[in-house]
C-alpha cells in the first residue's frame, strides 16, 4: 500500500543456547527485505537502490547499488544462489519494479516497469528460479476494482498479467513492508494478503488462474490496519501477521493460522498479540508449528503459535526477516541493522 511508511521496528525470538549476533552490514541504509537460499547466503535490499550479498553467512556483507535505481526502494528481494537473485521495487506508477541479476550483481537486468500511474506493487515470490509472481495495490478495470497481479515462467523475461485477478473492495490493498504480502508453496499454490477495509487472504491453486477468498478476523478498517505478511510451510498450514502500524501496541487479534490451505483462519490464543510487519516459520521443512515474528512494538518467537502461551522477545530495531533451510533466521532494519539468530534446532 502507498500509504506505508518507515516506522521502528522491534525483534523478538526464542529462549535459545546462543544469543542474536549483529553482523556488520557496511551501509546505514534502510534494509526492508531479506532472503536466504542457504545457510551461508543471503541477500538485503532496501532504499536508494541497494542491496546486500553475504556468502559466509553473515561474517561479511558487501553493500552495492543497481545503476540508475538511485531513487529506488527495494521493498522484496527473492534469491535463489550466489548469483542468482531478483529485486522488487514499491511505488507509484514506474517506481514500481523488478530487476534480475545472473552473475552476483555485476550487472542487473530491468525486468518489468508498472506503467500504470496509479498502480502500486508490493512484493513478489518465486516456487522456483524461473516461475514466479507479483502482486500490487488494486486499481481499476473496466470500473472495477481488482488486485494487480503479474506472473512470469521464463525467469523474468515476459512478466504477463494475470487475467483473473481478484476483485477489491474500495480501500482495500496489499502492504510492501517486509516483501512477505505474499506467498507460494509446491509448483502452483499461491496465496496473498490484504489489509485497509478488509483483512482477507486469497489462494490459488493453479498459480493465479483462478482465486478463492477467505476472511479473516485480523483487525482492519483503517488504512494502517490488516494483514501484513503471510508464510506457509505446507501445502495445508499458514500463517498470517499484522495489525495497526500506528498503533503498535493494540492488542490483536493480530496474528492467526490455518490447517486447511487457507480456507478458515484461527486466530492465535498466544498473548499479547501487538503489530507485526512480518512471519516466518523457524524450522522449515519439518512439522514445527514455530514462528518467528517482528514488529513495532513487539516481536516474538513461538513454538506454536495454535497453543496459548506468552511470547519470548529480545528487543532490536528490525523490518523483515528471512529464515534460512538450515533454520537460523537473518533479520534486517532501519540504518544498515542485520542481525542473525538461530532459532532452536
């Protein structure tokens, strides 16, 4: 959504044998995107057209800018290697958009520019390094309101519109605050979130040719309010993070999870439930129900977060964070912050 704007962001996780380290990032930009392919790389992005490389898992980090993104904010940042990573842009009209990158960011390649004024996208995901999706702010067509949404199969080289978007609600959107609004699992599922008027969750399971919806209960109505992230570990279980970005510390319910794809949405006992930019499950490829969190004034670890318990916290000032397959999590935020945490193994 146009209307997010950088605010402080506190980190939180678990009770673990090791503490959180910060890790030198050698640049004070505002870091607003994370990705990490494998324990030893990742990849930051964020404002002024920068982004990060680290292929040592974090001892160093090599900050660098895409020609001519200067004016940028790279809100999304998918990696798949070393080499290999995509970029994300949000912002109105032409700011809005995606860069590639083949060769450890020697060179970047200028995918896809919105050339609609009042478009707005906020984040994209990949199932793989070829096939991928985006999904923007509704904007008007033939005078109904419908969800931008543009896919590639070719890695990028042709990202086409989606012809069945699904329709919007006036004063509904998608918010580009940690790159996670949206999110995709085996070769075609795909689900995306939305907050403003309504706080709903769209799937599909044939990678955007048709859509189902479903409500949910995170709070919504103003435009600071509703769902901010979205993270499955399976076909069948998700969950969803948000809340009101003004109102930080406003008790939830905040943060909800699916058994059943998508199509009912509990929301969690655990307390207290305060705004969230972003979730990440923190033992991926397993059973665990853990999450990681991060938010305003509150971020947090949960073994599970379907069980009432109180969340562990840590305080640091952080955006999005990414959990890697090995299980450690890389966090970033404002002024060049990176932190690493291993969650519990």
């Amino acid at each position: 959504m146009r209307f997010y704007f950088l605010i402080p962001i506190f980190f939180a996780t678990t009770l673990l044998s090791q503490n959180p380290t910060q890790q030198k990032s050698n640049t004070t930009e505002n870091l607003r995107g994370v990705s990490t392919p494998s324990d030893k790389i990742a990849w930051a992005s964020g404002t002024h057209g920068t982004y990060l490389r680290t292929t040592d898992g974090g001892i160093s980090w090599q900050p660098a800018q895409v020609p001519g993104a200067g004016a940028l904010d790279f809100r999304d940042v998918e990696a798949f290697t070393a080499d290999l990573a995509y970029l994300l842009s949000a912002g109105p009209g032409e700011q809005s958009r995606i860069y590639k990158t083949i060769n450890a960011g020697k060179s970047w390649t200028l995918q896809f520019t919105n050339q609609n004024p009042k478009g707005f996208f906020d984040c994209m995901a990949f199932w793989d390094e070829n096939h991928g999706i985006a999904v923007g702010d509704p904007v008007a067509d033939n005078s109904k309101l419908k969800f931008e949404l543009i896919a590639t199969d070719d890695g990028g080289k042709n990202w086409i519109p989606l012809p069945n978007a699904p329709p919007a609600v006036e004063g509904e959107g998608a918010f580009a605050a940690s790159g996670t609004c949206i999110a995709v699992q085996g070769a075609a599922n795909v689900w995306f979130a939305s907050g403003g008027k309504a706080a709903r969750v769209f799937h599909s399971t044939n990678a955007g040719k048709t859509w189902t919806m479903a409500n949910t209960s995170i709070i919504h109505g103003p435009d600071s309010t509703g769902i901010f992230s979205i993270a499955f570990r399976d076909p069948m279980h998700g969950a969803i993070a948000g809340g009101d970005y003004k109102h930080p510390d406003q008790d939830g319910p905040n943060l909800a999870f699916t058994s059943d794809a998508g199509l009912t949405w509990a929301p969690s006992p655990v307390s207290p439930q305060k705004y969230s930019s972003a979730v990440a499950f923190a033992k991926p490829h397993s059973q665990s129900a853990a999450v990681v969190l991060v938010g305003t004034s509150q971020a947090a670890y949960e073994d599970d977060i379907a069980q009432k318990s109180p969340l562990k916290s840590w305080d640091w000032n952080l955006n999005a964070v990414s959990v890697g397959p090995g299980g450690d999590a890389i966090a970033v935020g404002p002024k060049g912050l990176i932190v690493k945490i291993p969650t519990a193994r």
